[in-house]
C-alpha cells in the first residue's frame, strides 16, 4: 500500500484495512487540528486506488475498510461509485467501509447518493461536530452553522449509514466552558448519533489556536473542568441508542458506556472522580497524546 503524508484514522477502525484515495482534508482550517498543515488537498486518481486495492485483494480476508485521509467523502460520487464497487470486486469478506466526512462533504450528497454508497458498502461515517455553541463553531472556523451540522448528521442516518460524531472538551476555554458543554450536549440531542466520541482538545504548536493560548486569549479549563464538561454533555444530551466514548488517548477519564441504559452509572462515576478532587485517579500527562 502507497500512502503520502499525514495518515489518520478513528480508534474504532484499528485494525481495519486503511486505504488511501485522498491526500490531506478537503477543509483544513480548523483552528485546532495540525494535522494537514501545510499540506495541499488532492484526490488520487483511480489508477492509484486501484492498485492499491488489487495489492490488497492477496491479502487474506479483510473485513474492514477505513478511507484516509481526512474527508474521503468530497470525492465526487462517480469516483466513489468506481472505488466502492472495485472494493467489492477484488477484496475479499469486506464486511464494512467507513470514511471520514465533514458537513459541506455530506450536505453535497443528496440523499439518492448516500443511499448508492451505502448499498456499496459505505457502512460508518465519522463527523467531527466538536461542539454545538454557534460562536464556537465560528471561532474555531469549523465551516459549518449548528443547523448544519445537525442536517448533515441526519442525513447519513437517515441514509441508514452508522454515524460517529466526536466532541472535544475544552475547545471553549474557561470562558465558554459551560455554554460549550450544554449546547454540545443539545447538539448530539438532536443528531441522535450511533457513535460518540469525545476527546479532550490537546493545544498543538502551529495551530491559531495555540497563537490564541500563548497570547493568553484561550485558557484551558483544568483536569476537573474538561470532567465537568463531560458530565454535563452526558447529563443534559438524549439518546435513542448510542454508545459513548471518552476513552481516546487524549481524556482524562477513560469512559465506555452504552447510552441511556448506563447513564446514570457513567454520571455517578464521573461525579464520584470530581469530588474526590484526586488527580491520581485521571490519566496523567505523559500518557497522554493525539
């Protein structure tokens, strides 16, 4: 397999087949992500996907496919359409496909279109929502309004296509903590996601965003604050049928929980952690990371 630059991926798709048709994220403005930095977003052409999905048809069976890099989904549809289906023609056993997605990516697939791919074995799409405070999504330069975000997420399950989104505590500072973690939580409300994941912001040099901490414009709440944060986004959100992560190498407090049905026991925890006050309970510094 040929990979260029930057590869990422979900933690849930760990050990699936990572292949690459996109180089760098549609979108990279992000003010937090360092991730494609300086990197100029291109789509591979077939003739290289191809290859590379030819490679791994020797493999033995592969059961899952992850799309890198950052917004697979921007591929316009006859692309997909191509990629999907040589999938499906030489791999072997491929149970499932995922991709990262943003809202403008998504909200350019009419719902006929997502319907196609996922009858072609699009089965997962991750969205980062971050956060549902409408000046935060402009101040972090998300590129998409709540209501947005909402539709987007919508119209994946509504295609019947499993949907992740992730948040990330502390993205609103001190300042905008609260009103961070309660529209957040409004936000997954009203998505209703399969999936969520949420991670803690980690400020990484050659972002705006850590220009903005340096300056001392961004503040980041403390260990306890990020729980309380997290607390509240469990409290406050409504789910049908979810199940809710904080266990990314980035938290404080690693949390699985199926939600609603253990949502009180995963509160009760995360309260108990917070009184206690006892950092020696949370994950400390140095086993923390991107």
């Amino acid at each position: 397999m040929k990979y260029e630059g930057m590869i990422i991926r979900p933690p849930s798709e760990a050990y699936s087949l990572l292949l690459q048709v996109t180089v760098g994220c549609s979108h990279n403005k992000c003010s937090f992500c360092p991730t494609y930095r300086g990197e100029k977003f291109r789509i591979k052409s077939f003739a290289e996907i191809e290859e590379d999905i030819l490679e791994a048809s020797r493999y033995r069976t592969v059961e899952k496919i992850f799309l890198c890099d950052g917004d697979a989904l921007i591929i316009p549809q006859k692309r997909l359409v191509e990629i999907l289906s040589a999938i499906r023609q030489h791999i072997r056993g491929v149970e499932r496909v995922g991709c990262y997605a943003n809202a403008k990516s998504i909200l350019r697939k009419p719902p006929e279109e997502l319907s196609q791919l996922r009858d072609l074995g699009l089965g997962i799409v991750y969205l980062g929502v971050e956060t549902g405070n409408e000046d935060l999504l402009r101040k972090i330069n998300k590129g998409a309004t709540y209501a947005q975000m909402v539709q987007a997420g919508r119209r994946i399950k509504d295609a019947g296509i499993l949907l992740s989104v992730t948040v990330l505590l502390g993205i609103g500072g001190i300042e905008k903590s609260l009103e961070h973690a309660h529209d957040t939580a409004r936000i997954l409300t009203e998505i209703d996601p399969d999936y969520v994941g949420a991670l803690t912001v980690m400020v990484v040099p050659g972002t705006p965003l850590h220009e903005d901490y340096a300056n001392g414009r961004f503040v980041l709440p403390d260990q306890f604050g990020f729980l309380r944060e997290l607390e509240i986004m469990i409290a406050r959100a409504d789910f049908t049928n979810c199940f809710f992560t904080s266990n990314h190498a980035s938290n404080y407090l690693p949390i699985r929980a199926r939600m609603p049905g253990e949502k009180e026991k995963t509160l009760r925890m995360i309260q108990q952690v917070i009184e206690s006050g006892d950092n020696r309970r949370l994950r400390p510094e140095y086993m923390r990371g991107l």
